[in-house]
C-alpha cells in the first residue's frame, strides 16, 4: 500500500470522527439523548452512535436526515463548522 493510500484513510477516519464529534456536539447542545435523536431522525440509536463515533460513513442523504430533522439545523450551518 503506498504512502498516497495510507494518507487518504488517515484523512477519511478523521473526517468521519470530526463528523462524529459536531453530531455529538449539538444532539448534547439541545440536551437530546440518542433515543430522542432517533425519534427525530429515524436512524437507530446504535447507528447514531457509531456516526458519533467516527464509525459509521452516513450517506448525504442521511446526513441530511439526520442533520435537518433530528437536530434542527440547517445542513450549511452543520458544515461550517467542520472546515
């Protein structure tokens, strides 16, 4: 494996674990337990749990779902805070 395909891995788990912890950061912001967030969302509580912890890759879609739905916030406004 080269060097160019352990560098982009490196940069996928992170990406999913800062994805992970702004997931996180405001479900607890709005004082959601998982089990709320999936009554919002739609998701299971274990699958929100791996989003938040930087296991599980959503698709756009979902993340939207989960996003807009669940935690209230505008899908621009998510990102914003992850670059």
């Amino acid at each position: 494996m080269g060097a160019a395909m352990v560098s982009k891995g490196v940069k996928e788990r992170a990406f999913k674990r800062l994805l992970g912890l702004r997931v996180a950061e405001l479900r607890r912001a709005r004082k959601f337990s998982q089990a709320e967030l999936r009554r919002r969302s739609g998701l299971s509580v274990e699958y929100i749990s791996r989003i938040e912890n930087g296991r599980e890759n959503p698709t756009i879609l979902t993340l939207r779902d989960l996003v807009r739905n669940g935690l209230q916030v505008k899908l621009g406004d998510f990102f914003k805070r992850l670059t």
